[in-house]
C-alpha cells in the first residue's frame, strides 16, 4: 500500500474509527499503520480459506505390564484414537492398563500427542507405579498383510481355551509354548478392530 500524505483521510477506514479504538484503548498504531493492518486483516479474509488438514500422527502401541505379569496395550492407528486391548484382545478401559488416577485426561492427552514417544511419556505421566511401560512394536514374525476376520476369532477361542485347560490343569502349563502365546494375544491385540469383537 501507498503511503499516503499524512493529514488524508483512508475512505474505507475513517480517522474517526481509529479515535474510537484510540480512546477505547484497542489500538496503539498510528492512523496510517492502522489502516494498512486493517486492509491486510480484510484481504485476508476474503481469501478462499484453505481447509486445515490435521497432521500425520504415528501409529501407538504401548505395553503396560502389572506386577503379576498381566499384560494391556494402549494403541491407535496412525489418525485414530486411543484404544486399549488387553493381551487376549478383548477391548478393555484405559484403567486395566495402570490408569487410575485421571482416565479421560489421560486419554485426551493421548489423542492429541502425535508421536509414540510423546503417548509414552503421558502414559508414564498418568500410569500407576505397579506397571511398567514401553513401545511394543509388532510381534516377532508379524506378518504385515491383514488377517481374516474369522481367522482371528478362531485364534482368540483357541488362546481362550488354552487358558481354560490351564487353570483346570496347571501341570500341562510347562508343555505349552509360552511365546507363542504372547505373539497370539499380541497379533490379536493389533489386528481385531472393536467393532469386530463386539459382533
């Protein structure tokens, strides 16, 4: 914009609306820079607006691990929320992974973070002292490709037995391949979508 003489006055923002935001104490801008950010303000907005588009975030997937061993991940695909599962796959609330204290700060906190280390840090921030927690990546052996609906049912009924047949059998525990079980309910964990467990 122009600089104009000094005594002119702008048609589009008279002087007298500058005195009124003077006197009301809403600007401390001379005239002639007042009228040039307020042209810039009114240009701006006749701008199309651009639509925000929200950033990447990274995929999440924390360990919590009790004093008794029990396992819960607290997970989201990349742009989703919070979930937690716990390590037989069944959808559970943030308190079955140490939680306990302030639930939906937490979970709030932890869908605005965008990156896996930041939900750590908020789920250290917010978790109980009795668990521990850490990145779980893919299981070893994970096969990227999605798994069948069906396929993964069955897998969950059959870790749901095992544990059956081993509570009322605890000799047969030592003959049961423990890390595979692990990467079952890991596997399952990632791949069972809530909705799909609730059907």
């Amino acid at each position: 914009m122009s600089r104009r003489s000094h005594w002119d006055d702008n048609p589009d923002h008279p002087a007298d609306d500058w005195k009124t935001e003077v006197a009301n104490d809403d600007t401390r801008l001379g005239y002639l820079d007042w009228v040039e950010v307020r042209s810039e303000m009114l240009a701006s907005e006749d701008r199309p607006a651009t639509a925000e588009v929200s950033p990447r975030r990274d995929a999440v997937r924390i360990r919590a691990t009790d004093r008794l061993g029990n396992i819960a991940y607290i997970h989201r695909e990349a742009n989703r929320p919070m979930r937690c599962t716990l390590g037989n796959g069944v959808s559970a609330a943030l308190f079955y992974a140490g939680i306990t204290t302030d639930e939906m700060t937490c979970r709030f906190a932890l869908d605005d973070c965008e990156t896996a280390d930041q939900a750590l840090a908020i789920v250290r921030c917010y978790g109980s002292l009795d668990y521990g927690y850490c990145h779980a990546g893919p299981p070893p052996g994970w096969d990227s490709s999605p798994a069948s609906t069906p396929a993964l049912h069955l897998l969950a009924g059959l870790l749901g037995e095992l544990d059956r047949i081993t509570t009322i059998m605890p000799e047969i525990l030592n003959q049961i391949d423990g890390a595979a079980v692990k990467r079952a309910r890991a596997f399952i964990a990632m791949e069972v979508s809530p909705a799909s467990r609730e059907a």
